[in-house]
C-alpha cells in the first residue's frame, strides 16, 4: 500500500521537520547559479532581542547560520527516542544529518542551499522569505509571547509560547538559547493542553557561527494537480517540496509552523490498495483518510499533520477534481501499464 508506505516516511522525517525544516529537494552546488540570492551570516547578530517577535526572528536566522554537534530526545505517547544532530556549513552548503540512537537504525541525511528558509510564502515571485517577512506571518495566525529566565540543557534561554488564533492548528512552544537563537526544546500541545510530543536538546556542542554566506535558491513552482484542496486554514500555502518517488499525487501546505501533507491516488479494482476511512494516529501526526468516486473510478484522500483531526479532515473532505484532468492521468496510466 504505497500511500501507508509514503505516511510511514514521513513520520519518520517528522522529528527531523521539527528542528531542521528542509527542502526535500537537494541540489549540487555546482547546479545553482550565481546570481541566487544569499543569506548573509558573516558580522554580528543583531542587538539582543527584546520582544517575542525579535527572538523569532533571531532564532529563524541561526537555524542556518550556525554549525553545531548535538544529542536530542524526542518524547511521544509511545516512545521515547535518541537522537544525534549535525548541521554542518560548507561554501554556503547545509548539511544537516539526524541519527537515530535507539531502535531501528535510520539516519537522514540532506544536502541543500536553503534550510528553515525553504518555507515559501503565496505569491512571493519566486523570493524566499526573509526571517523578518516569516515572523510577521506567523504572527498573524498565532500569538506570539515571551517568557525569559529559561533553562534548558544547561544553557540559558527564553521561551516562546506559538498560541493559535484559531481553533484548527495545535499550540507550539520553543526555548531559544539566548547566546545563539538555537532552538534548544520545542513542545506540541492539543487544544486541551495535553503534550502530544517533545523534543528537546540534551548537550549542544560547540555551536559555531558561520562566517559566509549561506546561499538560497529561488522558490520552485508547485507542479499542477487533477485535483485541488479547495480549503486549509488562513496562512497555510502550497509548497514547492518535491519528495523522492513523487509522482503526481502529493502535496505539501505550511503556515510557517505546522504542516500538512496530501495524498491522492487512484484505487485500483483490488480493495487491498485501501485504506479504511476515517482517522488514525501516525506516531505523533494524525491522518484523515477519505475515498471519492469519479467517473473514472475511485480515490484515496489522505491527509496528515501535527494537526487536529478535524483540521485535516475537512482538508481532505475539500478536495476536488477537474473531470479532464482526471480523464487524462487515467489514459496516461493505462498506457503506461499496457492496457
């Protein structure tokens, strides 16, 4: 069942979304241009925050201009798990590299120009988003507030408390280390309050500013779809991630914090390729599972996120499909199997 499959991978990238959000799509150096904008980390940071807003700002800009050695724990209803954290910078190159300590062995490696910066804005003409721009959007959907005097991992931080505007995303919180603006712990919570998950920076090593610039490239374009999510809470955009083996049938929407990923498929004859509908726990991230009937056939509609499940079922209760799109993809793929 390849859409499983496909929920199952990215469950395993969750943990590594939340301190590393990168582009899936990695390039070589040597394929980008020159003329690519970068991101400036040589000089000091900027003054020392002094409002919720500014520290976001701060701590979006040392996501990718600081190299570092870590260990880290993440903390769900069902597992505890260890982790080792690398974020290397070379000639404007992030290596980012997630290892799992406990369990099955598994170790996510990414190579890209762009790291939390890979989050695109609507309508932003191929410009990525500057920490400034990315902070005032977040602010529009969540309040935003601060607590100092923090303590975590033996460091000193302040805390920032991500509380939504509306009823349809969860609540987040962040301690950023106050020398640095590295996200240090990172909590998600219900609309209850309950924790649904942890993650949290257990020893930072030798975290170092880079000195260069850290190149971006320009935002990719969203490939067209048969299909279209006709609804998704206020801030949340399509973005140009492209996972490997994509063929078509996913896509991935972000307000700048939680994310969601959308998978259509068509259903073949046999009922083994389906999913029962309704909603399942993936780990930390829920999943809305739906079938819809076109003249061509069924399909399965699958939503999942850090996100209330009502969130993503009326995400995936929105999607509809253009008929001659549709009747197009089924010839393509009969052709292709020789039918």
């Amino acid at each position: 069942m390849m859409v499983l499959w496909r929920a199952k991978q990215l469950g395993v990238l969750v943990l590594a979304v939340g301190l590393f959000p990168f582009q899936a799509h990695a390039e070589n150096a040597e394929n980008r241009s020159e003329s690519h904008p970068g991101y400036e980390c040589s000089g000091s940071a900027k003054a020392m925050p002094s409002n919720a807003i500014q520290w976001l700002e701060r701590s979006l800009w040392a996501s990718h201009c600081y190299a570092f050695q870590a260990r880290a724990v993440a903390i769900d209803a069902i597992n505890v798990r260890t982790l080792a954290l690398s974020h290397r910078i070379q000639d404007g190159i992030r290596q980012q590299v997630v290892q799992y300590l406990d369990g099955p062995s598994v170790s996510i490696e990414r190579r890209s120009p762009v790291g939390r910066l890979a989050w695109t804005q609507e309508n932003s003409n191929g410009e990525l988003p500057t920490p400034a721009k990315w902070a005032a959007h977040l602010d529009q959907y969540y309040t935003v507030e601060l607590e100092d005097n923090e303590r975590v991992a033996g460091r000193d931080a302040v805390k920032l408390d991500f509380d939504p505007r509306d009823e349809w995303r969860f609540s987040h919180q962040w301690w950023v280390d106050r020398e640095t603006g590295l996200l240090l712990k990172h909590v998600l919570s219900d609309k209850q309050g309950r924790i649904i998950e942890t993650f949290q920076i257990t020893q930072l090593q030798s975290p170092q500013q880079y000195t260069g610039s850290v190149r971006m490239d320009a935002a990719k374009s969203v490939l067209s779809t048969p299909w279209r999510v006709t609804w998704l809470p206020d801030g949340f955009v399509a973005q140009p991630a492209t996972f490997a083996g994509d063929d078509g049938h996913q896509r991935l929407y972000s307000d700048g914090l939680a994310t969601v990923s959308v998978f259509v498929e068509p259903l073949g004859e046999e009922e083994t390729t389906a999913l029962r509908e309704g909603v399942q726990q993936l780990g930390v991230s829920a999943v809305a599972i739906e079938h819809y009937v076109t003249t061509q056939g069924r399909w399965q509609l699958v939503a999942i996120g850090e996100m209330p499940v009502t969130t993503l079922q009326r995400i995936a209760r929105s999607i509809t499909f253009d008929q001659a799109a549709v009747d197009s993809v089924e010839e393509t793929e009969q052709v292709d199997t020789g039918e």
